[in-house]
C-alpha cells in the first residue's frame, strides 16, 4: 500500500512539473485573437504549432477515468461530408464529465490545442473536426440508463452523446417520446441541440432546441455548468443552435408527450409551386390538423408514382397508373397524421376533410399506415440500402437554407427552373414553418419573418461508371444558388452554416454578431471550442484572451 501511495505521489508530482514547465515555456509566446478585425478565419494565425511529442506526454500524463488515444485518428479526421481529411492529434474517449473539463482546463493552460466535441460526425463541411487539436468522442460518454419522469410535463435525461434512435425505443416503452425531431435518428442529442433540429414536426413544436427543459455544459473554460431558461440562462439559450462555440452539451432534459402506435403517411403532388406553397401554409396554420408536414421537390424524373406503389397504395390506381412526370417540375406534399388503432375511423374521416381542402392532384394521391417508430426511422432503412452499395460514404455537397416566405416564390421560380435542372443525385426538401414556434432567445439565426421555408438540397456525389463523381458540379450549382440569393437581396440564413470568414459570419449573425462575441469572450475566451466552424481564431493560451475592441 505505502509503494502504491509513492508511486501516486510522485506521478502528480511529475504532472504538476510538466504543467509549470509548459506554463513558462508557453508564457513567452504572444499572441492574440480580435473580434473586431476581419481576416480569413481559414487557417489560425500568431500561434506556433506545439511539438507534438510534448503534447501528447502533456496529455497522457493527465489522471481520467477514460482515456485519451493518439493512433486511431482515421474515423475522427473525416464527417458525414466526406470533403475534408483533417485528422486530429488525439482523440478523449471520457468516462465522465469530470474528464471532459479535466482536458479543457489542461489544453486552456498548457498549449494551443482545439477541441471538437463529435458524436454520429454528422457534419458536413468539416465543422466536427479538429485538426491537430483534441477530438471528444461524445458517444464515449456513459448514460447511466436513459431517466423518464412522467407526470404533467414528462421529460426524459440523456446523456449529450445519446443517440435519439434510443432515445425513442426507451420512451416509447412508457408510452412517451420527443415531440420534435429530426429526418434523420442516427444523431447524437448533442448534435442537434447544437443546430437546431429541424423536421416536419417544426411548424407544431418547433426545432428540438425549442424543446428543451435544462441542460449540462462544460464551457471552454472547463466549468461544469447547470443551466435552464430560469438557471444560467444566458448560457442555456447561447449554447441551444450556437455551433458548438460555448461549450459541450453532457447532459440535456428533453420535454416528452405522448406516442401514437401509428401514422397515416400521405404523399400527392402538385405541378403548380403556388398551390403547393399555399397548401402547407394553409396546413401549418391549422389547428389539430396533420402532426407533420414537409415536401419535396422532383425535377424531371420518370415513373415517381410506380416507384411509390412499393411502399404505399394509390387512392385510385387506375389513374395514378396514367400520369406522367417525364420532364415536369412537379412538387410532393408529405403529411403525416398520428393514431392509435382504436382511432382509425376518427383518423380516416379527420384526414379525408383535411385532404378536401387541398388544391392538388387527385390522382396522385398515394397513403400508407406504418408503425410510429418505423415512419420516424425511416431514412436509417435507406442508409443500409446505400451502405450495401457502398454508396453511404460519398461525399454529400448539402446546402440548407432558411428561406422568408416574401421571397420563396421567386426562389423557387429562379432555382428550380432554370439553376437545378435534376435532382437525380438526391431529395430537394422544401417546407414552411412558423416563426411562433420558434425561440428567438436561442443562437440559432432565421429569417425575420412570422413564416419561413426550410429549402435542403442533399445530394451525394456517387461515382460514376466511367470514374469520377459530380462533386464540382454539385458544388458549382450550390455557389450560383447562394449568388442567386444574394443578387436578389433576399433574406436568406443558413442552417448548418458554412463560411469562410469573419465577414461572412458578421453578415450572418447581422445585428446579434456583438451579442455572439461577447458571449464567446464570456464562456470560451481562448477560442478552444469548435475551430471547425471557423468563427473565431485559436488564442494563445497565455496572453489576453479574445479581444473586444
């Protein structure tokens, strides 16, 4: 026991020595990072590359309940987008939140480390990446069995690095789930609470943000933080849709309603974007009417209908068999109704009535009744069709904009008519949502307007049989979308944003930009926190933090 006790002694010892010795050599360097200024945010500037063998003896001398791995860097230098290989210096695999701050507070004082929280890697343009910096590997992170609370307001509490597929087997075991979601379940709580979380069920609830009783936070000064709209709320709302720039979500409490055994899926078209347009408005604004509304757009593609019949049947099968949508632009209508079995007459008669007051058409219209858990998994069944192929990881150019309703008949006559020609590489989402909904508190950023589209473009850049892929012109097509827009004067945010500078990202946050820097000064005043994103420049750990000039 007493050699036990030398041996522990003098190991923090070494720790405390390696950490002064660092804190003297790093205490010479100067550097700093403003706010105000207006490079390139690309690439950090002013800060020397630590030697990385004195990084990693730093790192690994650190006491955790997890550990910190250097080797297997492959799968954390790359996300969902599949553009960027960016692999980091090491990767923490944290038992606790305890290690999670322990690394923060270390990389704070020691060196000129980044860190990049990552669940699924579900990002796009890099920004769950953290080149030569520190990769948290969120789904690491015990759960300690997911915790439902029934009564007047259930809620359930999860681990950041929960996945929401798991989430919903686990509620719907008390007859409960979320409320809001997001298209695709394969994601990590602390993922999307970063964005938003953003589906059909958005015009009724709002964003998964918006349904969120209180949260765990380690901010980039390695505090642990409790915090909820009445609690730390500053810190609550920045952190709710603020891309991961003031700290990593350990914990959340999500609000819970009751879940439907089933849904009616309902799909028809419309060859008229006005009447389309119109229709999900009049939708969104009704009360007890769908529990989902989304839409698609199809551009000149051929046998929709029958591609339909191996999932859904033809309200008249005759003549849905006669339509043609060779060479049209056409728009699909997806609403949703949920239902428990004994409910099904009331449900029919119900959608039948909403269905009525619909200008599209008719003989288009196709329906299908599927457990509730199947409809909201959906995509993961086309995931393991794409896997199979090998057609999973490809690169995916997605561009998400939330566009203001003034605009979106322009847009859609401009874009859908004359930039986009096909979506042959993949679905074009489009649907509106209500500002109502949505708490402007938080750091996600919309249009000013009481109604909005989201309009997602989510195309993969599959090889071709000739070699090669359609990535530059994907890619191409985004950028004249994104001038188009900008040409126009048209309001237009990004969800999931990507830019390349400080410039770009002022114009994004317009007026809320001081906000966001004051409150990246306030909870991550080195810039640790998410470099992906490119917002802030990485601050040398011993000089004056960011700088509000």
């Amino acid at each position: 026991m007493g050699l036990t006790l030398s041996l522990r002694f003098c190991r923090r010892n070494n720790k405390t020595f390696l950490r002064i010795f660092m804190f003297l050599v790093l205490s010479c360097i100067p550097g700093r990072t403003n706010l105000c200024s207006n490079p390139s945010v690309s690439t950090p500037i002013d800060l020397p590359p630590s030697n990385p063998s004195d990084t990693r003896s730093s790192l690994d001398s650190l006491d955790l309940e997890g550990y910190i791995s250097f080797h297997d860097v492959h799968n954390a230098s790359k996300d969902f987008g599949n553009r960027y290989q960016l692999p980091p210096l090491a990767i923490l695999h944290p038992r606790s939140v305890s290690d999670i701050s322990t690394v923060m507070r270390h990389v704070g004082s020691t060196s000129n480390l980044t860190i990049a929280a990552r669940g699924h890697g579900h990002s796009l343009q890099g920004q769950s990446l953290a080149h030569r910096g520190v990769v948290i590997n969120m789904e690491s992170l015990p759960s300690h069995d997911i915790k439902i609370y029934k009564g007047e307001e259930p809620y359930v509490d999860v681990s950041g690095g929960e996945l929401w597929i798991d989430i919903l087997r686990e509620t719907l075991k008390h007859g409960l789930s979320p409320k809001s979601w997001t298209g695709y379940l394969h994601l990590t709580v602390g993922g999307t609470l970063s964005n938003a979380g953003i589906s059909g069920q958005a015009f009724k609830h709002g964003p998964q943000i918006n349904n969120v009783y209180q949260l765990d936070i380690v901010t980039g000064k390695g505090e642990v933080v409790t915090c909820s709209e009445k609690r730390n709320s500053e810190l609550f709302h920045s952190v709710l849709g603020g891309l991961g720039q003031f700290g990593i979500i350990t914990r959340a409490r999500i609000s819970l309603g009751p879940a439907p055994h089933k849904v009616k899926w309902i799909r028809v078209l419309y060859s008229d974007f006005s009447a389309f347009s119109r229709d999900q408005e009049h939708l969104i604004s009704k009360e007890n009417a769908f529990d989902y509304v989304e839409g698609f757009v199809i551009i000149n593609r051929t046998d929709i209908l029958n591609n339909w019949s191996s999932s859904f049947t033809p309200n008249d099968s005759t003549k849905a068999s006669q339509f043609k949508s060779d060479g049209k632009t056409l728009y699909c209508l997806e609403v949703v109704k949920y239902f428990n079995s004994e409910e099904a007459n009331s449900m029919n008669q119900e959608t039948e009535k909403l269905l009525s007051e619909l200008s599209c058409i008719p003989s288009t219209l196709f329906s299908s009744e599927v457990p509730y858990i199947e409809f909201l998994d959906r995509v993961n069944i086309a995931e393991m069709k794409l896997r199979a192929k090998g057609l999973w990881e490809v690169p995916h150019p997605w561009l998400n904009l939330l566009i203001p309703r003034s605009s979106i008949f322009d847009f859609a006559t401009k874009v859908f008519n004359n930039i986009v020609t096909s979506n042959h590489n993949g679905p074009i989402l489009i649907y509106p949502v209500n500002q109502s909904k949505w708490n402007k508190h938080t750091s996600l950023i919309t249009p000013n307007e009481d109604i909005f589209y989201l309009v997602a473009f989510l195309p993969s850049a599959v090889p071709k049989p000739s070699g090669g892929n359609d990535l530059e012109y994907l890619l191409r097509q985004n950028q004249r979308v994104l001038d188009f827009c900008k040409e126009a004067n048209m309001d237009v945010k990004q969800y999931l944003p990507h830019y390349e500078t400080q410039r770009e990202w002022r114009s994004h946050f317009g007026n809320r930009w001081e906000t966001v820097a004051k409150r990246k000064h306030k909870y991550d005043p080195l810039a640790i926190l998410a470099p992906g994103q490119r917002i802030f420049q990485r601050a040398s750990s011993q000089v004056s933090p960011i700088q509000l000039l």
